[in-house]
C-alpha cells in the first residue's frame, strides 16, 4: 500500500504535455536561428560573473557575492518573482598546499588539497610512498603495507566525447581517501581526474565515509603524477613531504537564486531549468559553471523577448552543487508539490550539442518529433538511451519529474575541469551561441505556444 501510494504520489507530480501547444515549426526557427546569429546574453553573463565575481566556493562570502550579483543581474534582465532561496551547509575551507620529493630525487610538485580533505596542520607531514595502480589493487592489499604511509594511487583517464570515463576514473578520488584512512594511511595522493598535460591539478569533491576519520588528500597534477610513476620505477624508497592545511567551518549559509517567466496559465506545470552558480576555488568557474547559467538564462530570456509562453520558465541558479548537490536537495524540499513539464540542466561546459535525449519519445512522440526537428539543423541528433543530466535537478527527477538532456561535446572538458585553468578564454562564443540555440528552440517547443506581445493600436 505505501509503495503505490508513493506511486501516485511521483504521477502526480509529473504532467503529460499532450495538452500542450506545440508552436509553428517556423517560428521556432525562426527564434533558434537568431540566438545562433545574434545571442550576446550569454556572454554577457559569463564574462560578468567570472570577471565581477571570480572563484564562488559554496557557503563563503564569494558565492554570497555571486548571489547578489545573480539577482541584481536577472532583475535587469525583466525576469519575475527574481528571490533567494536559503538553506545551510557545512563548509570546508583549503589552506596552504605543497609537495615535494625529499629522496631518491629531491624536486617539488603541483598539488591540490581534495575537497573535506583533512588537514597536515601547517607543518605537513614526511612520509614513504606506497603506489597502486588502480583503487581496486590498493583495497587488496594489506593493511600493513599501508599504514603510517603516504598513498598514491595512479590511473590513465582518457578523453571522450560523451564523459562517460569520468564515473569509472574517478574512483580514486571518490574512493580512495576513506580506503586509505580505513588502513591506517598517513596521507594520500591521487593523480588528478583529468585528461590534460598542464601542471594544474584538479581537485573535486570527496567524503570520508563509514566513519573513516579525515586524513590529508590530495590530487597531483597529471605530470607530477606521471613523473612520480617514473621514480617510482627506479626501484628506490621514495619520501615525500606534503602539507595540506584545510578546515572545516561549520554551518554557513549558501542559497539558489530563482527566477521566472511567467506563463499565461499559472496552474499549468512549469518548466524548470538552470545549473549551478558555486563553483571550486582555483579558477572563475567559468565552464564550470558559469557557461551553464548563461545558456539557459539566455534561452528562457529569448522566450521573454518574443512573447509570453503558455506555461512558465523557472530558472534556478543552484547553489553548493560542488560540495554534495545541496542546492537541489534545498530546492526540492522547498518545492515538494510543484509539477514540471520538464526539467533540464546545463553543466558540462559550453563546447557544441552534439545530441540530446528524453522520455518523451515514449510518452510524447509529437512532442518529441517537434523536438528532433527543431534540434536537427543544429547538427543535434537523438539519441534513445539517454540519462537525465545534471546533479541539481536529480531530486526533482527522482521526484518524478520528466527531463530533457542536450549533451555537449566533453572531449576537452576535462583538461580545465576543477582546476586553476576554468577561466573565461575557455568558452567558444559561436560554441556558446549554438548552445542557447538548442536550448531557445527546446524551450519554445515545451513552453506551450508563445503569445506575441500585444501591440498598441495607432490614434
């Protein structure tokens, strides 16, 4: 009985589109096509929140900032209902970071503390090195082999159009500081979840888990990573000094930002779509995520322009993603009962579309049909197996909520991924531009029809 009530429940707060609207084919064009000539909204967002803004770590004063300048920024825009929405979160704060080989062959290296990684204290902490080449043969081995150690745990991450190696090579990092703590390991290094050859180490998110206790983690860049492989293979004891000083702050405040454009029936199910405005606090989040805000608050802006959709366009700028997706747990339970016609999200850069994908094949077909049309000339093709992209509308997902993915190319997403590297030159503006265009032409499709402006009449 529970388990069909929560059944209807999840029905419930979803809405079929079969009474939707679905606009002349020439005027989504006709909308697409001049976001893919003319946009300048999204780079206008980018460049103003990476330039005015910079680094936004979730839960301090720069995201603070970043939420400021959001509201003030949709609120020029014309968007409606523009409030924050607040909730708390544990913040974890970096410190001083180094590392450096003492013996066989003294040299520093690039180091980057892991997200909740404990701390060194100022003084650091020497250690030998034990190597694994992967976090399945480091769980293998004894404990004793570990303890009082400093781990490093190798990988080879290799670049992919669709991302998909970044669930299978960031194991170490998600995995490998709690199997550290857990064999009594001093310290641990990974080397960086990326695909580049620059000297930036990428850092990300991890938890000590299973009561594991915090100890210091941290990610080398690729090449230090690779040139601590080649001294390894001399054969000889290798000692590294390494400081990692980090602390956790307690409760603070972080937020998302919400946004609107209203639609003629405000008892009709809304759109919602957005990304996320924290970003990590080595470079200005740019592609990560500021590309992804600009992309759809510029495609939800370009519907405002042309008219008034008949259901409305929430956007949400989504705080503390980086850290654990709090802001789409926050919002989620802020909006328990809200029914969506859609829910998508943009956060994998701003590199073409390539494809895009939804249930509304099955559910929808002339829906999805208007869809593919729209999306072809852009060289966006369908693709069936899709997932639902985007860790801050995963809970309105797992809610019920149907969803649309518009996938990006990630072959070098993760050269800059996390790193000191995530910085406004990075965006392609024609890559960018193609990204609103898809995006304008979904939302013009889902949205109900759009009522043109009313015009006065000549005395």
């Amino acid at each position: 009985m529970i388990k069909t009530a929560i059944t209807a429940a999840l029905l419930a707060a979803t809405s079929p589109l079969s009474a939707q609207i679905i606009p002349p084919p020439e005027k989504v064009a006709t909308l697409r096509d001049a976001a893919l000539d003319h946009d300048d909204y999204a780079w206008d967002i980018a460049e103003g929140l990476t330039t005015e803004v910079g680094q936004r770590m979730a839960g301090t004063e720069a995201e603070g900032r970043g939420r400021d300048w959001a509201v003030r920024k949709l609120r020029a825009m014309g968007f409606a209902n523009v409030r924050v929405e607040p909730f708390d979160m544990p913040v974890w704060v970096r410190g001083a970071e180094s590392a450096e080989i003492l013996a066989p062959f003294p040299q520093k290296m690039a180091v980057t503390a892991l997200g909740n990684s404990g701390s060194t204290g100022p003084a650091g902490v020497t250690g030998e090195i034990v190597a694994f080449d992967s976090v399945d043969e480091f769980k293998a081995a004894p404990d004793s082999a570990v303890r009082g150690k400093i781990v490093f745990v190798d990988h080879r991450m290799i670049p992919t159009q669709d991302g998909s190696g970044y669930g299978q090579f960031g194991t170490p990092r998600r995995q490998g500081p709690t199997v550290a703590s857990k064999k009594g390991a001093l310290a641990i290094i990974i080397r960086s979840i990326g695909t580049d050859h620059h000297r930036n180490p990428h850092t990300g998110v991890q938890r000590f888990a299973d009561g594991a206790t915090p100890i210091p983690a941290g990610a080398l860049s690729v090449p230090d990573a690779e040139q601590l492989a080649r001294i390894l293979k001399r054969g000889k004891p290798v000692t590294m000094h390494l400081t990692l000083v980090s602390q956790n702050i307690g409760i603070r405040q972080s937020g998302n930002v919400v946004a609107e454009v209203p639609g003629r029936d405000p008892t009709a199910p809304m759109l919602l779509v957005g990304g996320h405005l924290d970003s990590w606090d080595l470079g200005t989040g740019a592609i990560d995520n500021a590309s992804g805000l600009a992309i759809l608050t510029a495609a939800a802006k370009r519907i405002m322009d042309a008219g008034r959709p008949l259901r409305t366009i929430r956007v949400v700028w989504f705080g503390a993603e980086e850290v654990g997706g709090f802001g789409g747990i926050a919002y989620q339970k802020a909006h328990p009962e809200q029914r969506y016609t859609i829910a998508g999200e943009s956060d994998f850069g701003a590199d073409r579309i390539w494809r895009f994908g939804t249930k509304l094949s099955a559910t929808e077909p002339a829906t999805y049909a208007a869809l593919t049309a729209a999306l072809a000339p852009l060289g966006i093709v369908n693709y069936d197996k899709a997932e639902a992209n985007g860790t801050d509308i995963g809970p309105a997902v797992e809610a019920g909520a149907p969803w649309l993915s518009l996938s990006q190319d990630g072959t070098r997403y993760f050269d800059y991924h996390h790193t000191p590297d995530d910085t406004l030159d990075k965006i392609d503006p024609a890559q960018l531009r193609q990204n609103v265009a898809a995006w304008t032409a979904a939302l013009a499709v889902l949205s109900g029809g759009i009522a043109e402006p009313k015009r006065s009449k000549r005395r």
